[in-house]
C-alpha cells in the first residue's frame, strides 16, 4: 500500500463519513425546468422537442434512429477562387507569438479555411514554448462578440480618417504648446515598437512612453535594479537544483512573469537527487500545493522567518527554530538550493542575496525583459497629469480606472487632459473617458516582436485577416509620424527591415517559420548590490494584525486580461475546485470564530457567507467567503482580475479587488471583514462526480520508501501489484477475464501515462481539450447543478499527514469501508484538524477507455463501443440518453448534454454567436441535446496522424502520435503512445515500478494508467 494517509476533497467530508454515499445518490437526480429550455421548438433547431424525442423509444431503435437524425441544413458557398495554401479540411500552423501585456509564449497556432481554431506550444522555443490555461483560451478572445468594433469619435462609429485628423491635430497643438505627448502603455518588449517610438519623439519631442501594468511586478523589478543594477527580471532554472525554498512566491504561477514548472518538473523526477519543495505561504497557492513540506503562517510571521533565514544564513544565527531548519537544509545543498520571495521589494532582495551567498545555481544570469514598469516615473506622469501639462494622452489597451488603487482620482483628472485617446478592445472605463476610439487588434490580427529574454527574439505574425475594424497601436504610430496615406505606413514593411538588422545572419523568412530566433547572447545580470538592512528593516516594519490579507493572481484568470473569457471564467480553480467567482479565502479555525459559513444544501450545493472586507480605509462590498484548508490562522486571499465594468457579461463575474492593491505589496495588514447576513451560491464541481469507493485513488510515496522498498515487497511494498485469489492460485488482476481477448498487437494500441508527481493541476490540458473537442461552455448555475460539460478534469485530493488506521467502516454504521471514524475523537474540535495543513494530489481524470468497459455493456442501443486501437466510441446518432452508461462508469467520466448549448439565448456565450463559433473544430461534430459525452482521445487527431504517415508511405514515427492534453501538458505528465510501438516512450512508461491503474480491483482494465506521487521528505 503506497499510503495509509486520510484523503478527502472537502472539509465536508471530513465531517459526513457518509457524503459520498449521499452525492452519489443525487448525482442522477432530474430537478429542471425542462420546458424553459426544451419547449420551445423553434428555438431547439428541430421539429422534435425532447420529450417527443423520448416518446418514440415506444415503436422501435429504427424510428429512433430517424429521429435523432433530424438537423437543419445548413448550405455553404464554395470559392470562387481557391487560395492556394487553403486546403478544405487540411490543417495550416503559423508559428506565432502570444503576447497580451500579461501572458507570453512562443506558439503555434492552428488554422482551418483560414480561422485560428486551437493554440500548441511551439517545440522550437523550449521553456518559452509553453503554453498555460490563458494562452490555450486566447484563441476564444479573438471572437469575443463584446469587442469594440470600429473607431469611434465622441461615442459615436466614424472613420480611421476622422480619428486621424482629431489625434494628429491634437498632436500638433501639443507640440506647439510645448505639452507633454504621453503614450501610456502596457510593458511591451518589442525592441521595433520602441525603435518606432523614438522615430515618432523626433517628430513630438514632448512625447514620453509611460509604462502602466494593472500587475506590475514593481516590488520584483525595484528588487531587481537594486540588487543587480538592472531592471529586468532574473530567469531561473531548476533542473540542477534539488532544494527550493519559497517565501510566498507562487513561481508555478505568475511569479516574475513567467511560470518555472517545466524545469520544476524536469528536477522532481523520482530519484536520490530529486528536488526537495518547502513553501513558506498564507494561501494555499497552487506552488504551496505542490510542496512536499508546507509551512503555512500569516503574512507578518512569513517575513519574520524569511527574515530569520537570512540572518542564519549569512551567519548571524537564529532562535527560530523553523528558520533554523530550513537555513540548515539550504546549507547543506549549497549551490544546488535556491530561495524565492514575494510579497513586497525588501521579500525580493532577501531571497536575491541568500541565492548570491549560496551561488545557486537556479540563477542562470538571464535577464527577462517582458515587464518594465517603474512606479517612480508613474506617479511622475500622474504628476504631469493633475498639472495640466499632459495635452494628448494616448491609452494603449490599459484601463487605469478599474485597476489602479485610486482609478477614481485618476478619471477625475483625466478631464485636465484635452486629448484623450483609448486603443482599447473593450467598452471599459477608458473607453468611455476618451473623446476617440480605436479598436486594437488582437494579437492573432497583428505583426509585431517581442524580446521576452537575454539572446531571444521572438516573431509575431497575423493568422487571419481583421475581424473587424482594428488596428494594432503600431500601425497608428506609423500614420501619426508620416502623415495619413504615406506610402511607409505599412508596419509589416517596417518591422521586417527592423527585424533583418536584429536578426543577422538569420533571413527574416526562416525566423517567421520558427518563431523564435535564439542567439548566444552574453549573460546580463550579475550581483552588484542590496541593502540588506534596509530590506529588513521592511519586512520587520510590516505590523502584524487579527487578520492580514494576501492578494493573488488565479491560474485562471491572471491580471484579468482575459476577463471576458468564458472558457477561464469556468475553467475550475485547481485548489477550491471553483469557477465563476473570486472569493475570500479563510482557515476553518477563523471561519468558526467569526461565524463564517460554507454549507451545502439539499442538492449538495456550496452556499456561503458574504462579508464586506475593508482594509485601510478601503471596503469591498460584498465578497464571499470560501473556507480554504490549509489558510493560515489570521489570513485572508483574495484574487485580482476580477470584477471588470463595461467589459462584456462575463467579465463582470466577481469582485474587483485592485482597490486593494498598491502596485507593490501583495500582503496588506489591518484587514477586517463584517458579515452582511446575505449567502453567496458558489458552483463547484469537486462533489459532483463520485468515483465507486475511494481508496488509494491518489497514490503517494515518501522518496524514502520508493528509493528502499521494493514496490511488491510482501509487507512494506507501496505499490504491490494488484493480486487475485482464484481456485488456480494467486493471480494478477490483469490476467483474469471473464470475456475472451481480442488480438490488440495489429496496428496501434493508444495508452495514456498519467505521472502524479509531474502534474501541477495548472488546467492547461482542461482548456486545450474543450478547444479541441468543442467542448460547450454552460454557465453558472449549470455548473451549480453538478452539469460541467468537461471531458476531462482535474481531481484535487487532500491528504491528512497523520497516519491512521485504515479499518472497515461498518463497525460505525456506515455502508462502505471508510478511512475515518476512529481517526478524531468526537468532541468537535479535532475534526477540523486535517484541514489545517494538507497535503494535496492533483489527477487528471478522463474516459479511462476500458479494455472491459462496463458503459458498452448496459448501452441498449449500442451507442458506446470499444475500437480495436484501444479506444471507446461514441455514436452520437445512436445515443438516446438513457444515462445507463453514466450509471454504469465507475470514474464518472461521462457527461449527458442535457441542453442545446450553441444557438440557445440560455446559454449566452461563445456558442450562442456566428463570431463565437468561429472557433469550433470542423474536425470534432458538435453535439446535441439528450446524448452522452465523454473524451474520445482524440480519436481525430490519431486518424490524422495515421493518415498522413500513410499518404508519405512510412510507419508514424515514435512520439508522433499526441491528444490535445498530452501537448499542451509543460510538465510532462501527461504522455500518449502506442503500445505495439517499442520504441514509444509510454511503452516504456509502462513498465515503471510507480505505475498503477484506477479502481484495478473491478477489472475494467482500463488505457489510462497513473504513476504514484513521491514526496521527498521524511514522514513524521
């Protein structure tokens, strides 16, 4: 047995033993205003409602199979004249980069008749090549109906002729005035905007670029100039390191503008060098839920021990018995450990000057150049502003309004400004400040090039024509300094001559096939500096409170860039396995104390408290309160992005919490909360789907079980193969079957390898796959109802550390073997204590593609069928919706549409729109009401894949074969093969020591199999 440890999902299963029985019971469950949404003909695209639908099972399979053919017809219009690089129903990849003012990658973009449909990483470009939830989702937001879609002057449509002559006459009467010019604009790398920016002050010698990030990494960047007398933000690298120590840095996340989960990964891998994790945290981050020790504590007493640390480690000494320790353990590993610190500039210089007394080697002397905002020279052109020495104001996609702490003032003093200009997406506050409008153009619309870091170049290049009418702030530039209808006008021209000199000895043609141009630049940074007193004296300055907040970015959601996209807005926290919210997050301890709730109702539905949280003057009205496990006692989180006006519907989801936020410091002191007496209905979806019993479904093993004990030893083994007692002796679970096997050796044979120690539950193979498979977006309150329409989710596992006995439940009346009961005594108090620092797993959970399915077993019209290639089918023509295979699926996997989701005023989103369904793969049918879903794995791009080795004559190469999660997984985690190919790497997957299947014992003999995780510390 790999572990005896406590696993629960929610603190409410630590109180009910009996939950699981009860949501299983309520999963099938039909309480729907059925004729709200199905009555209606019309609106269902068909003559047949589905309750009509349901009535023909009574005459026969053929009159249903009729039925369910019924569609509307849709007629398309062919070419007139082909272009010749389209060819219907073939694929184009345009090697691209994804940069928002937020998010960066070096990609691949996927195309269809000339539509972006689907974001891969970029294989080229290494680490820069990989792709989080965000840049998977983007794609959707270049069909965002809710954009602004062409220039506007004094609210109203005009043309780019007219905003022309208003900014350039603008322009002249500053200049002549001597009137600043400000271009306010996001951090934007490109070495040919900035080229372009220097032209455009020749010509405007007031004009100043400004630089404004709603999430500045200022603390990081201050850090940066002080310690290493550059601004710009140091890279990392964790592949030699087997010690990291984190003091609130969230670095699988958005720490220092790029996420280190692919090393982190590459470090982890189980062995006697494997990187060792502790997190020093008030939240529980999603790094902090990666850690194999996680120390929680409030704000104050983090920067205490950060402050201890430093103080051991530079041989000062310390009385802190837990900043001993980990001074003692970074020590040992020397140059193989490295520190990372958040929360504000003196954390920063602290973790820069013990990696410097270390020599870690994690530093690797690169210089990331993606953020560049400088606070001093902010608040200097907020100076210039509110001294009416600003006459052209010129808003590049920024919105200080809603995300700076006092956008208030700064709207009332934008009024100071003669000429304000927004380039903007949305209709946001900006937009409705300015006097003219000009639409930006998405980043998949545009030319463009960033230099992301130290000797790299990255090429940007539209993918499809405008969509509407747009233009990327380039473009404007070029007009304002040459004049309307100048002949140099064109930004492709420019950059390309630009690019050339940058590029050397490379063409321009062959960087824009890569994407990428990597040179062997020299290193950058180096220590030169940091006043250490002086960061001290900071963190010790820091006043301790009742309560002190911490404020984050979600994977999800980041700045808030993509705020209006549905597919983030849904996408599932990984660690409260909520979407559609952002929330104040509290220990359990706190919450009892101050009388905060999380309850579920009757539908097994999270309801909880609502507060108003006001910290230093500043109040949030009505935030809700979500009871967090492992919050540290006298902490508070709330995440930023959130709660965006005049954005479009979905973008208002939320609360706005950058009131809150300086610009500096994420941890903010004196933070109060007052109960309003009102609840908040949360949609979560951990409950929804219970797996049949649940033990040992998330595998763990301490590093030093894993590196002495054999995995099948007859006591100890952590992993002993899975054994039946049959009349004929013991014998492996995969060796009994009740039905005779087919040969699987002709031809491919897909598995999926699934290594819970490399998965970070970031959610990018969430977003990849509904990108994919047309996955519907259904909504808040469809999501509430347990009806997530996800073929794949990421279940996260919480893991008391005490061991406990594991015994069969029965002997305290419950229905199935639990792992509770004896566990906590009865009092009350006790029971909450697993909740107070656990551990967490993360598994993708997916169509397990039994070899012995029990869904095709129970289909009565055969719907559901198993492939020769290992994969389950299914019919979509053939289904009727009878469920009897959601019933029947042990991992719940399998989810019935119960609603039209594209086309239906219901469900108002990216389906609901022409704009919208642009992004549908053509590749993937969209299904209709009453049918069962689940993943195919991604049965069409392994046909494609197949097709194309035997159009060029050859067998697939190994590796070649890929589903939409294994590519857009950065960790590794998740690989997909053929078995009958040797040389396939899950084949070799196959054959290590961690490798296990889920719920083995009832003999599905599924495709899908997991590896256990390993923690590397010494269980106490």
């Amino acid at each position: 047995m790999a572990s005896n440890k406590i696993q629960f999902r929610s603190i409410h299963e630590l109180k009910d033993p009996a939950l699981n029985n009860k949501l299983a019971q309520k999963e099938f469950q039909e309480e729907i205003p059925v004729e709200d949404f199905l009555g209606d003909a019309e609106q269902n695209g068909s003559s047949t409602s589905r309750r009509d639908f349901l009535k023909l099972l009574g005459f026969s399979t053929a009159a249903v199979t009729l039925a369910a053919c019924e569609a509307p017809v849709i007629k398309t219009i062919p070419y007139v004249v082909k272009p010749h690089d389209i060819i219907p129903g073939v694929p184009n990849y345009y090697a691209s980069t994804y940069f928002d003012g937020f998010d960066f990658a070096s990609v691949l973009v996927k195309t269809r008749e000339g539509r972006p449909i689907k974001i891969e990483p970029n294989p080229a470009a290494g680490d820069l090549g990989k792709t989080n939830a965000r840049a998977q989702a983007s794609v959707l937001s270049l069909y965002d109906n809710d954009k602004v879609k062409q220039p506007k002057f004094e609210g109203k449509d005009e043309t780019f002729d007219k905003v022309d002559s208003f900014v350039i006459k603008g322009l002249e009467e500053a200049k002549a005035a001597g009137k600043r010019i400000v271009l306010l604009s996001h951090s934007f790398a490109s070495p040919t905007f900035k080229k372009l920016f220097a032209e455009f002050k020749a010509k405007y010698p007031t004009a100043e670029l400004v630089t404004y990030d709603a999430f500045p990494y200022a603390a990081a960047l201050d850090a940066a100039q002080e310690v290493f007398g550059t601004r710009a933000l140091p890279v990392y690298d964790l592949k030699g390191t087997e010690l990291v120590v984190g003091f609130h840095a969230d670095f699988l996340g958005d720490y220092n503008a790029g996420s280190l989960e692919t090393s982190y990964a590459a470090a982890r891998k189980p062995g006697p060098n494997m990187l060792r994790h502790i997190q020093v945290e008030s939240n529980m981050s999603l790094t902090g839920a990666n850690a194999d020790e996680r120390i929680r504590l409030k704000p104050s007493a983090v920067n205490k021990t950060l402050v201890e640390v430093y103080n051991a480690i530079v041989g000062g000494g310390s009385s802190d018995k837990t900043a001993n320790e980990i001074a003692k353990e970074l020590q040992a590993k020397g140059s193989k450990a490295v520190v990372f610190a958040d929360g504000s500039k003196g954390a920063q210089v602290l973790a820069h000057l013990i990696n410097q007394k270390l020599g870690s080697v994690a530093f690797t002397g690169k210089a990331n150049f993606l953020k560049d905002f400088d606070k001093a020279r902010f608040q200097e052109f907020l100076g210039w502003v509110n001294a009416g020495q600003v006459g052209v104001l010129i808003a590049n996609n920024v919105d200080p309004i809603y995300s700076y702490h006092k956008g208030e003032d700064f709207k009332k003093s934008l009024t100071k400004v003669p000429y304000v200009i927004a380039v903007a997406d949305k209709k946001n506050e900006m937009y409705k400040a300015a006097k003219a409008v000009i639409p930006v153009a998405n980043w998949l619309e545009s030319w463009g090039d960033i230099e992301p870091q130290t000797g790299v170049y990255s090429l940007m290049q539209p993918t499809i024509q405008k969509i509407y009418k747009s233009r990327q702030i380039e473009e404007s530039l070029l007009v304002w300094k040459n004049g309307k209808n100048n002949a140099a006008n064109n930004y492709y021209d420019y950059l390309k001559a630009n690019a050339s000199s940058i590029l050397g000895g490379t063409s321009f043609n062959k960087a824009l096939y890569n994407g990428i141009n990597v040179s062997p630049n020299a290193t950058t940074l180096s220590y030169a500096g940091g006043n250490a007193a002086q960061a001290v004296a900071e963190l010790n300055g820091f006043k301790a409170s009742d309560l002190e907040l911490v404020l984050y970015t979600k994977t999800s959601m980041g700045d808030g860039t993509q705020a209006n996209n549905p597919w983030l807005q849904e996408l599932p926290d990984p660690l409260t396995r909520m979407s559609w919210d952002n929330y104040l997050t509290i220990s359990p301890k706190d919450a009892e104390r101050l009388g905060i709730d999380n309850d579920l109702n009757a539908r097994m539905q999270l309801d909880g408290s609502i507060v108003n949280l006001t910290v230093n003057g500043v109040t949030i009205k009505d935030v809700p309160v979500f009871i967090q496990p492992g919050q540290a006692d006298g902490s508070v989180g709330l995440a930023l992005g959130y709660g965006k006006k005049n954005s479009g519907a979905t973008a208002e989801t939320g609360v706005n919490a950058y009131p809150l936020f300086d610009g500096s410091n994420l941890v903010v002191s004196n933070a109060k909360i007052e109960k309003t007496g009102e609840d908040h209905e949360f949609a979560g979806i951990q409950l929804q789907n219970t797996l049949m019993g649940r033990y040992e479904i998330a595998k763990e093993v301490p590093l030093a079980d894993y590196l002495n004990v054999a995995f099948d030893d007859e006591h100890n083994g952590w992993n002993k193969p899975l054994e039946y007692h049959t009349i004929s002796g013991a014998l492996p679970a995969r060796k009994i079957d009740l039905w005779d096997a087919f040969d699987d050796t002709d031809g491919p044979h897909f598995n999926l390898s699934i290594d819970l120690n490399s998965c970070t539950g970031c959610g990018a193979c969430i977003i990849a796959c509904q990108a994919e498979n047309n996955v519907p977006v259904v909504g808040k309150d469809e999501i509430r109802m347990s009806r997530d329409m996800y073929w794949l989710r990421i279940d996260r596992y919480y893991s008391a550390k005490q061991k406990v006995e594991v015994y069969e439940g029965l002997k305290d009346g419950l229905a199935v073997p639990e792992l509770y009961g004896t566990a906590f005594n009865k009092e009350g108090g006790a029971l909450n204590h697993p909740a107070e620092n656990p551990d967490v797993i993360f598994q993708p959970v997916m169509c397990q593609h039994c070899n012995h399915a029990p869904c095709e077993t129970v289909c009565p019209v055969a719907a559901t069928s198993h492939g020769k290639q290992g994969q389950n089918h299914m019919a979509y023509n053939r289904c009727i919706g009878t469920r009897y295979c959601a019933n029947n699926c042990p991992y719940k996997v399998r989810r019935f549409n119960w609603f039209t989701y594209n086309l239906n005023d219901k469900f108002d989103f990216n389906m609901n729109n022409d704009l919208g369904r642009m992004v549908l793969n053509p590749d993937v049918v969209v299904r209709t009401r009453g049918v069962m879903e689940k993943c195919s794995m991604c049965i069409q791009m392994t046909q494609a894949t197949i097709l194309e080795a035997k159009k060029e004559g050859r067998k697939v190469k190994a590796g070649e074969f890929q589903t939409a999660c294994s590519k857009a997984c950065s960790t590794g985690a998740m690989t997909f093969g053929d078995m009958n190919d040797k040389e396939s790497e899950v084949r070799e997957l196959y054959s290590s020591n961690r490798r296990y299947y889920l719920l083995e014992e009832i003999g599905t003999k599924p495709n899908v199999f997991y590896h256990t995780k390993v923690r590397n510390r010494v269980e106490k």
